[in-house]
C-alpha cells in the first residue's frame, strides 16, 4: 500500500473534524467505549454504526457521514452483518499515514 499526494489530502481532511478524531480514538480500543453487540465481536469485526451514532449523541445520518469519510480516506473499514455496518480501524493504513507524515515534516 503506497499513499500518493491525494491520499494525504483525503486523509488529512478526515482527521480535520473532532468528531472524526473521536471516532478514531473510541475504536482504538472498542471494549473500553462501546457495549457488546448482538451481532458482530467488538474488536473483530467493529462497532456497529449504530452504537457509533448513539455515542456520540448525532443521528445516524450525520454519524454514516463521518464514517463515509473516515471509510474513503482509508482510516476505517466497514464489514457488513446482515443489515448493519461495523466499523473498525485500518491500523496498517494508519501507520503508512503516519510514516509518510513524519517522512515529509
């Protein structure tokens, strides 16, 4: 997985919104932040989106547009369980972003 210029663009935009932030550290270890599901293991294949939506206290609409972002800039993965999405961290992207900052600053 190589980031080109755009990439970092995508993601540095994702990261510019405290929400999103928030999102990221809550995932980072979902046991601490979230509630067993019914469907789907907390850490193997994420929190559903619903639970994100009710955290942080937005509707499901504005939460799946914090997620659709964090998804398109690679920082999350979505995995679907019968009708829900669950989210959780793409650590191997997020240390390639983080490599190709402290490389460039």
């Amino acid at each position: 997985m190589n980031l080109n210029i755009t990439d970092l663009e995508t993601a540095l935009r994702a990261l510019a919104s405290d929400r999103r932030l928030i999102i990221l550290e809550w995932l980072k270890d979902p046991r601490a932040h979230f509630r067993e599901q019914v469907d789907g293991d907390l850490v193997d294949d994420g929190v559903c989106g619903v639970f994100i939506a009710e955290k942080l206290g937005v509707s499901q609409p504005t939460a799946s547009e914090h997620l659709r972002v964090l998804v398109a800039a690679g920082l999350l993965r979505g995995k679907r369980i019968k009708q829900w999405t669950f989210y959780k961290r793409d650590e191997e992207r997020i240390a390639e972003l983080k490599r190709w900052i402290e490389r460039a600053v």
